[in-house]
C-alpha cells in the first residue's frame, strides 16, 4: 500500500493520501480533542487535496470511541467548512462507521449521507461504507 503521511496527531488522527483510492484517508483513533488538533488535521488535509487536486476523501472512525467535541461538530457543520470544501476539488466522501466495540453513538450516522449531499451540492456523492471493498467500489466508479 503506498501511503504519504500528511498530518500526524499521536493518539487523535493519522491523515495520509492513499495511492490505491487516489484519496487522502483520514484514520481517526478518537475524534473527540478539546484543543485544534480535529481543525488541523481537516485543514492539512484540504491543503494536500488543493495542492494535488484529489478528488477523494474517506473519514475512517471505525477504532474511534469519541465523537467530535461539540466546539469541532460545530465548526464541521458550519458555512466555513462547507465553503472549504466546495473551494477544492473533492467530488466523493466516505465514511467509515466507528465499530459496534468502540462504544460510540452512532446515531448521527443515519443523517450523515443525506446531510453531506445537501451541503455540498450536485458534484459531490457520500456513501456510508463498511468495508475496504466496499470504499473501493464507491471511489473507483
């Protein structure tokens, strides 16, 4: 697997851009920091993906136990992180869901899909995927 580090928060994130999905992969081991850590990986990320116009982007919480703190929902679901994302060439989201043994509430999931589409507009597709396999699928079609 060919793998560029592009951010590294020890215990929070790893976001690298994966060759294989020609996406950058954003694996989160906790989503949940009190400090910019979330902010700055997600920014590191959209500089790498305007720097070398990627067109993928896969959220992997699947070993995460915490959700985002309130302050970073907030700021993921607000005009300035839309606005980030229609400013780069990102066209397809993946999310992985946190396992059943993190622990986490994944009720927000159900709503995770249809809210990306609507925010993002027409050029964009969000798929919720359960397997390697299946982000394959979604991101070479």
């Amino acid at each position: 697997m060919d793998e560029k580090i592009i951010y590294l928060a020890h215990g929070l994130v790893t976001v690298t851009y994966r060759a294989e999905l020609k996406a950058v992969y954003l694996k989160w081991f906790s989503e949940y920091d009190e400090g910019t850590r979330v902010k700055d990986a997600v920014l590191a990320a959209l500089d790498y993906v305007r720097a070398h116009h990627v067109l993928h982007w896969v959220a992997d919480a699947s070993t995460s136990p915490h959700a985002l703190s309130d302050k970073d929902y907030e700021w993921v679901s607000s005009d300035d992180f839309r606005s980030e994302i229609q400013n780069s060439p990102l066209r397809k989201f993946v999310l992985i869901l946190p396992l059943p043994e993190t622990g986490q509430d994944v009720g927000w999931v159900a709503d995770w899909q249809a809210n990306t589409l609507a925010k993002f507009g027409k050029d964009v597709s969000a798929k919720v995927c359960d397997s390697a396999d299946e982000v394959r699928a979604f991101l070479m079609t």
